[in-house]
C-alpha cells in the first residue's frame, strides 16, 4: 500500500468507531450547510481528524489544513487527504519556520471560519493576517490551553472575532480530557518504553481534568501515584481519591516516571532533574513542550544521545534520564501515540463540527462563547443511542417539581 492508501484505509476504520460524527456526515451531505464557505484547520493532522474533514466538506465547505504541533502530523494521512482533493499543508517533524509557513498557507485561502487546537492560528491572525478579520464570522478552540490564551486576548481587548469554547464543553472536558488524555497518555508511553508501570512511582504534574485521568489509568495499572499541584482545592481532591501529595522537589526524588499535565511552563527544572533516580522517564501530556525545561537538561547533561526516535537519553554523570518525544505532547508527538481513543474524538469533533455551523448561522458577539446546552445534549443523547444505552425522562409531576419553589417538608 502507498501512503495515501495506507491513510485512507485509517481514516475509513476510524470512521467505523465514530458513528456520532458519522451521523453528522450524513446530515451534512443532505443539507449543505457550509455551501460557498472555507474553514482553514490547525489540528492535529491524524486520522480521526480526518475524518472531521470529511464531515465538514461532506456539508459542502472547502477546508485547508494545518497540523497545530510540528510532531502530530502523521504523514499518511496529509497524502489520503490531498488524494482526496483537500488543501493540507502539514509535514511531521516540521521546523518551526516550516510550521509557520504552513499555518500562513491554509490562512490564504480567505476563511470564514477557523478551528483551532492550541490558537496558533488564531493568535497569528492577530498579529500577522489581519487583513483576514473582516470575513471572518467567527471560530472555535479544543483545548484548554488555547482558551487560557484566547482569555488573555480577551483581557487585554485584543480578540476581533467570537471563537467557541469547545473544550468547555461536558461532553468535551468530561471525557476527552479525562478518559481521553488517561488513556492516550499511558498508550503511548507504554508502547514508546516497553517499561512496566506497575509497582512503580509515577509522578503526575497536575490535577486537572487531563492530570487526573491520567492518575486514575496509572492507578489502574498498579502504579503507586504522586500528585503534585499548586491548586489548593485540587490538591485536595487529589488526596481524597487516594493519591500521594507532594511537591515537585520531594516528588522528583522518588520518580521511575514524571507526567506533566499542567498547561504550565518548568514544572520540571534542573533543581528537579538534578535530585532524580537513575533512569527516570519524563513525559509531557500539556499542549506546549514548555512544561518539562529540556533546555536545562541539556545544559546540565554531559551528553545525550537519541536512542530511538521518541527517546532521548540525557547522561548527567552519575545518572541518566530519558525524554520522550522531545517533551512535546507524547499521546500524540511519540511515534507510537495514536492520540485519543476513536470512541471520544467522536464526541470532541461532533461539537466541533456542530459549533462551525453555529457559528455561521448565529450573530456572535465577540467573546469566548460557551458550547450551547441545546449542542451539548445533542452530542450526549447521540452517543447513548449509538451505544444502544436508553435513559428514563422525568414525568410531567417530576417537572413541575423541579419548577416549585414553595414545597419544601
Ligand atoms: N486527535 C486529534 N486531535 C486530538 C487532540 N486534541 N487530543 C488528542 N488526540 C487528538
């Protein structure tokens, strides 16, 4: 099989494990709704994201694609995708510049509107394409990351369009961050060391929703876990589901795997590195390859050596530690990460493709705007029914009881 063939036959299967999105398809193909408009894409650049490609075509817009890490692209997929016919300027391994370039390609296209993973995109609009504002009607953001920066845009009266807050939500944030990165995360790391998780110490940076889901898979894998946090309250809930609290610096001492999710930079420092075990893994499950500072593992290694490619081995004299993936996002950035399981993507990008259409048939105030409830639910009762799972509705008396205020014991 040749690469594009190879990438269609995964966009096909995947399809299979997507029957929301696939319902969406459908509808689409009858409606039409994006006739005569284009939607310029920088997500990750795999088959499921292809296949939301197709969705949005399938209901008639012209879409151009970029990847939104220069290490998620995966190269079969861009070649089944322009065997098809779409604009898709991404490369793996891309150097920054090449990155850049791309984003500014998929951008020339004029589009009406934009879906972002990270705001890259958004963020460059801004600051370079401006030009492009004008027809733009709006666009939506994934992931949390990208709404921390879409929010400091806000803050300082800079954001000139409205963008949907897709990671806000719940049928996003409760099962991609959670299930989605706990299990994509161990995926990959597993698959990229061979190495045995349980019965070790596995660090996790972060309670959030992404930190932890990636706690509860590493729990369930028989791993002795360790939180740390800065969040007080999270902190907390950390503790009463049973894990170990600690600060980074007591944390790091005791590490056979450190697992950053915090959408913050140098959670793991040279004060970090320098007081680790022999042989410790580091990997990154944040947007940004920020949060692990690999520019001070390296100024402090006597020498590293790639060993394959998604493990590098920092000798540090009287030990070695071993990155993975460059410390970008590893369930996607490693060679052997696949990303999010099929079953949530189909969720994540059944909103996404619900909120490109409600962004063009709505007059949007510019804001970060919420995920309506009405597309929340949708997303939510379409996947029960393709799970074959049926739910109780309240009765008539149970409604009006919901609506009293003034029966009380
Ligand atoms: N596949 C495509 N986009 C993804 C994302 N944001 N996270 C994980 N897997 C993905």
């Amino acid at each position: 099989m040749n690469k594009a063939e190879t990438g269609e036959g995964r966009i096909q299967y995947v399809s299979k494990f997507m029957p929301v999105l696939s319902s969406i398809k459908k509808e689409y193909s009858k409606r039409k709704p994006f006739k005569g408009i284009r939607i310029a894409m920088a997500l990750h650049v795999e088959p499921k994201t292809a296949f939301l490609v197709r969705t949005l075509e399938a209901g008639g817009a012209k879409v151009a694609i970029t990847g939104c890490n220069p290490l998620s692209t995966q190269d079969d997929v861009v070649s089944a995708l322009k065997a098809s016919g779409t604009k898709v300027y991404a490369k793996y391994n891309q150097t920054d510049k090449g990155y850049y370039n791309s984003l500014h390609k998929i951008l020339d296209i004029k589009p009406d509107v934009v879906i972002d993973d990270g705001s890259d995109l958004i963020s460059l609009i801004h600051k370079e394409r401006e030009e492009l504002i004008p027809n733009i009607r709006g666009g939506c953001e994934e992931t949390t990351t990208g709404i921390t920066r879409l929010k400091a845009m806000l803050k300082e009266k800079k954001l000139r369009f409205p963008v949907i807050d897709v990671n806000d939500a719940n049928t996003k944030h409760l099962f991609d961050n959670y299930y989605g990165t706990g299990e994509s995360t161990l995926t990959a790391i597993l698959s990229t060391t061979n190495a045995m998780i349980s019965g070790k110490n596995v660090v996790v940076a972060g309670y959030g929703y992404c930190g932890s889901g990636i706690a509860a898979k590493a729990k369930g894998l028989g791993a002795n876990v360790i939180i740390t946090e800065v969040d007080p309250v999270k902190a907390l809930r950390a503790k009463m589901d049973g894990f170990t609290v600690m600060p980074m610096k007591e944390a790091a001492k005791i590490a056979d795997f450190i697992i950053t999710a915090t959408g913050m930079r140098d959670i793991v420092t040279k004060e970090h590195f320098r007081v680790m075990k022999d042989k410790c893994f580091l990997a990154n499950a944040g947007h940004f390859n920020v949060e692990i500072n690999v520019e001070q593992l390296e100024e402090i290694s006597k020498s590293v050596e790639q060993i394959t490619p998604d493990i590098k081995q920092y000798n540090l004299g009287n030990k070695i530690l071993f990155l993975l993936a460059d410390g970008r996002l590893v369930n996607l950035a490693s060679t052997k990460g696949l990303g999010h399981p099929m079953e949530v993507m189909d969720m994540s990008f059944s909103l996404q493709a619900l909120c490109a259409k409600y962004v063009l048939e709505n007059k949007l105030p510019i804001d970060i705007i919420p995920v309506p409830q009405q597309i929340d639910n949708k997303v939510a009762k379409l996947k029960l029914r393709a799970m074959h799972i049926r739910i109780d509705n309240l009765s008539k008396q149970q409604k009006a009881y919901k609506q009293a205020w003034d029966i009380g014991t």
